[in-house]
C-alpha cells in the first residue's frame, strides 16, 4: 500500500517538476537560441546583425502571406513558415528596432487592396482566389521597399534579401554612380553622328538609371565627388597619373569600383573613318598602376576561348560560307557562375565575346574571389589571330586547352597599398587649370557636390572592394539583348542575363561591407531522393508502355492501308474479315497495355506508400519504441539483479 502511495506521489511530483522546469525555462531562456539545421538556417550572419545593430529609427515590416490558398501548395506552405520564423529572428536580434506584422490579404479585402498598391505580385490560383506573399518594409522616412514575391528560385538568397530590404529603407539616399566611359554608352558617339547614324544610348545604362543616379565624370577628372557611391570605369586608355591617382584613394578610402576592360574590345569599325580622317579605336584596355595596387593583372594580349561554351557562326571562305563553333564568343551557364556570391547567384546565362583573363598578381596582400570562369578545356588565343581577315579556322587548329578554369571576372577585397606610395603626382597645366575652375564653381554653385581636399592615404583604411570584368562586350546591346522598333519605342528581349549582372555589381557594391559580407545560404527544402527515384523508375516504365503502345498502333494502322489496298470489287467500303480480326485484336491488345499501365501505376503508389508508412514509422515510432525496449530491457535487468541479491541474502542467512 506504502509503495503504490509513493508511486502515485513520485508521479505527481514528476509531472508538477515537468511543468516548472517548463515555465522557468520560458521566462528565463528566451533568447536562448538553438539552430540545428545542417545549414544553420535559422542563425543570421554576422553582417546582418551589424546591419540591425546599426539601426537608428525603427523600421516596420508587413509580410503579405495568403494563408488559406498557402495550405493548398505544400511546398510553399513549408517555404512561407520558413520566412515567418527567419523574420522572428531578425525582430528578435534588432532588439526592438524591427516591427513586424504579418497580413491575410483575402479576397476583396482592404488588405488585398493594399498589397495590389504596394506593388506585391499576386498569382491567381481561380476566379476569386489570389496569392500574395511579399514583405513591404518601411522607415523613417516616406520611402518603402518591396519584395514582390518571395521566390522558391531566390531560397538562397532569402538572409540578403530580406537584410537588403532593411538596409535601404534605413538608407534611403539614392546611390550614386559616377561613370568614366571610354566608350558611347550613352549614345554620344561622333564618328557615328556624322556617318548619318542615329546615336542611341546603350540599354544596359538604361537598365543602371533605373535604380541609381549616374553622373557622367570626365576621363581626365583629377578627383572623385565625396557623393559618389560607386565608380564605374570602362575600357579605360592611357589615364592620367592624376585620374589614376583619384580613382586610386577613392577606393582606399571606401569607395568601390566596377571596372570593365577588354584585350580585345568587338568594337564596330566605320567603313568610311579613314575618309573622314578618323583614328580606328583602340580595341584593348588594362588596369594600368591600379592593378598594382589592388593585386590584380590583365594577361596582355590573350583572349579566353572555349570550346564547349562557343557560339556557331557563319563566315564566308573563298566564296563559301561556312558554319563553325567560334570559341572566343562564348555562353556561360550558370553552373560556372560564383554561386556564392551575390552578384552571380540566380543568374542565367551570360554572354561575353573575346574576353580576357585575370590573374592575380604575386605576393598580393587582397584577396581574389572568381565571379566567373570558364571551363578546364580553355585555351588562350592571341589577338593577332582576332580580327576581320583573319581565318576562324586558324584559331582551331592551333587550339591548346589549359587544363584548368580560366577567371575572366573576379571580386578583389581585402588589405591593399597605394598605386603611388611616394603621394600624389605633380598636376600638368591644364589640369591644374581644370581644377582651379571647379573649385571655383564648387564654391559658388549651391547644389553642386563638393570635394573636399584629402591626406594622401599609403594603404587602405578597411580593406577595398572592386568587382573587375575581362570584358567590355559584356555590355554590348548585340550580345545580350534584342531589340526591336515598335511605334517609334524601342522594345528590349533579354536573350542574356548580362545586364542584370551589372545591376547586381553595382547594387551589391553600393551596400555597406555587412550587407556584402552576406553570402547564399543552403536550401530549406530537401527532396526526398528515394521517393523521387522509385517516380523516375515508373516514368521510364511509363515511356516504355506509351512507346510499345505508339509502335503496335502504327503497325496496326499500316496494315490495315495494306489491307485496303488489296481490296477489290464493290466490298471496297466493306470491312474485310481479316481487317475485323486484325481491330479486334488491337482492340484486346490496347486494353492489356491499358492494363498493364495501371498496374505500375498501382505499384508506384504502393511503393511511396509503403516508403512513406516506413519513414512515418522511423521517425515517430522508433525513437520511443527504442526508448520503451531501453526501459524494458533496464527494468527486467535490475529486477533480474534484485531477485539475485535477495536469493544471495536469504542463502547467507
């Protein structure tokens, strides 16, 4: 009776402890955080809490999530409850600096209204049903940011969305890019405008003006405006040791760069410049001294081909015209884009023409990170073998792979010294003449950015971050989009992901260094391989039957015309008793492959089932079973030893 009392007691007991344990623990432990996912999902980098940390006014949330239509996709299901907890995380390490509300926008609703104004992409599921999830951000000021839609294609890239999101509305001043352009981006192109030829500006700036303000910087400017974010140079040529050295302590200083240069720039000869007495552009660009100092060198004189991403072309030999794979115009899919950095993750493909290869320079104190590269079976080709009278053919005969990937755009970070360690150059006339003037106007225009005068700086104060591209076709409309006329617009086809790489470059540089530091994360769903494979087993079973049951029907049908053919007299339009036969028994034939295609669908479904009762099994049976048979196995062992010390006792006595 005592020890039944003392059992139910102990329980009782046992239970209340349970309960306190758990109340304390959810008072006291909660910002005890645990991540346990393979990829660590759930934990924010360390830039992102910089980023939250360096927040000075709140900034509000709304996650647009249609949750009745969300339980009717599965896996969206599971991927939008994956973005409600990682919001959770950010409003909990912001420490009060992030207000997040979480909105049903049903159908014909006040809140369906404000997530069509928002801009929010909705997808229509049936007549009155729309899904939305999307997450607007707002802060201090009237300006709001939006993520239409939270992509499956973008899981990735979720963390440096969302803290993107964040960053501009807490930053809300446009960024600024100060180009410096060797060539007519935008449209200004002399030699063009007196060959009759109408200039238009290239689309890929039409693309950049859609999410910065660009400010056109003169080739042989002699200083950086303090307002400019990002420098973007191009196919630079003999730059003035007074724009180098400019360029040089912008980026020392914090600044960041997107350079393209070329070895050999595509670029389009005018039949008529010699008449004109026009010099032919020069077709190749380098760093010049900035490659010193950012660790970093253009091969001279090379360009990359590959064989296994060339693009066929046409070119006429001795009158024919020939079709060949050109090596040095080049597709590069996504598999040899940097999937871990911003810039090149999610895209599509890019097309590049006679690019060049960098390779970073010996006892460089940065750090090279390959944005893309092409593939092992690479070779480099001289430019003497490039040009309009040149045989294609000779490139492939002479065709030497290198045996390794081949970087042809890269990201420079880290530590860096100054191109000119011995301090600023002496100014030439002209440019000290030049800088005199816009000093002047700097001191008398009001809206006019001012550049104040800086101490020359012999290293960098937080290490450099310049993106570098071997290459200025790139950027060509010819090469990455199509353009068509329609009613005097011009209509842009992307055929290539090369703008939106421009894009990336610069938004990724004009963030701060947190929000650069963020990399793509690994994916929340994983698919279940085992179930995908037995589905693949059946499918090719399937194809198999479909096949069997296309092939005895076109047999079936040639010889039924056999058999008319053969058929004479006034029965023509009578069924012969060998055609009725030869139906019926294609008839009994297709209703057993019906059959049979039934039964392995049958048997798929029996074999996910059974696979799925397995994994129910192993995942919520077995763990208590092994615990249960644990105890069981404890419990018969101590009673086992408890009988064998009473026997032991009793014996002694």
């Amino acid at each position: 009776m005592k020890s039944k009392w003392f059992t139910a007691t102990g329980l009782a007991l046992g239970v209340a402890l349970l309960l306190a344990v758990n109340i304390f623990s959810n008072a006291a432990f909660t910002s005890l955080r645990l991540d346990l996912t393979q990829n660590r999902l759930y934990t924010l980098s360390e830039g992102t809490r910089k980023v939250l940390a360096g927040l000075e006014e709140p900034v509000r949330l709304r996650l647009f999530l249609s949750r009745k239509p969300a339980i009717r996709l599965p896996s969206i299901s599971s991927y939008a409850k994956r973005v409600q907890e990682l919001l959770g995380e950010y409003v909990h390490a912001a420490n009060g600096k992030l207000v997040l509300t979480v909105i049903d926008p049903e159908p014909f609703s006040e809140d369906e209204d404000r997530a069509v104004g928002y801009g929010l992409n909705g997808i229509p599921l049936d007549e009155e049903s729309t899904f939305y999830f999307g997450l607007v951000a707002s802060g201090p000021t009237a300006d709001e940011e939006v993520i239409p839609y939270f992509s499956t294609e973008r899981e990735e890239l979720l963390e440096y969305d969302i803290t993107r999101l964040i960053y501009q509305v807490s930053n809300p001043k446009q960024r600024v890019i100060g180009l410096i352009s060797f060539l007519p981006l935008d449209g200004v192109n002399p030699r063009a405008a007196l060959a009759g030829v109408r200039p238009q500006p290239w689309l890929v700036l039409d693309q950049i003006k859609q999410f910065f303000e660009v400010r056109t910087l003169a080739p042989t400017a002699t200083s950086i405006p303090d307002d400019v974010d990002v420098v973007m140079l191009v196919h630079p040529q003999d730059l003035s040791d007074a724009t180098l050295y400019a360029i040089d302590q912008f980026v020392l200083r914090g600044g960041r760069a997107l350079v393209f240069i070329d070895p050999y720039a595509e670029i389009e000869q005018a039949p008529s410049a010699g008449m004109m007495g026009m010099a032919t552009p020069r077709r190749s660009s380098d760093l010049g001294k900035l490659g010193d100092s950012w660790g970093l060198e253009l091969v001279p004189a090379k360009v990359v081909g590959d064989l296994q991403l060339a693009t066929r072309v046409q070119f006429q030999r001795e009158g024919r015209l020939m079709t060949i794979d050109y090596p040095v115009w080049m597709n590069l899919p996504p598999t040899l884009l940097n999937q871990d950095d911003v810039v090149t993750a999610k895209l599509g493909k890019l097309t590049l023409a006679t690019p060049g290869r960098l390779v970073k320079k010996t006892g460089a104190g940065t750090q090279m990170t390959p944005l893309f590269e092409s593939t092992p079976e690479a070779a480099e080709i001289d430019t003497s073998r490039l040009g309009l009278f040149q045989d294609p053919q000779d490139m492939l005969r002479n065709y030497q792979p290198q045996g390794k990937p081949l970087v042809m755009a890269a990201r420079m970070t880290g530590p860096a010294r100054s191109a000119f360690p011995d301090g600023p150059p002496p100014l030439k006339d002209d440019q000290k003449e030049g800088a005199d003037n816009k000093n002047k106007q700097e001191t008398t225009g009001k809206d006019k950015p001012k550049t104040e005068k800086r101490e020359h700086l012999a290293k960098s104060k937080n290490g450099i971050n310049v993106v570098v591209v071997a290459d200025t076709d790139i950027l060509r409309d010819r090469f990455w989009v199509q353009v068509q006329q329609f009613l005097g617009t011009r209509l842009a086809i992307p055929t290539a992901a090369n703008g939106t790489f421009v894009v990336n470059a610069l938004d990724s540089l004009t963030g701060s260094n947190d929000l650069i530091s963020i990399r793509s994360r690994g994916r929340f769903t994983r698919p279940f391989t085992r179930v995908n494979a037995l589905r693949q087993q059946a499918e090719l079973r399937f194809r198999e039957k479909e096949q069997q049951l296309i092939t005895r029907l076109q047999e079936t049908e040639d010889k039924l015309v056999a058999l008319e053919r053969n058929k004479q007299g006034d029965d023509a339009v009578v069924l012969t008793e060998a055609q009725q036969k030869e139906i019926d028994r294609f008839r009994q034939e297709k209703l057993r492959i019906r059959k049979e295609l039934r039964e392995v669908r049958h048997e798929l479904r029996k074999n996910i089932a059974s696979l799925e009762a397995r994994m129910k099994f192993i995942n919520i049976s077995m763990t208590p079973l092994l615990i249960g048979i644990g105890g069981i196995v404890v419990g018969a062992y101590q009673v086992r030893r408890r009988r064998k010390g009473t026997r032991t006792t009793a014996e002694t006595r």
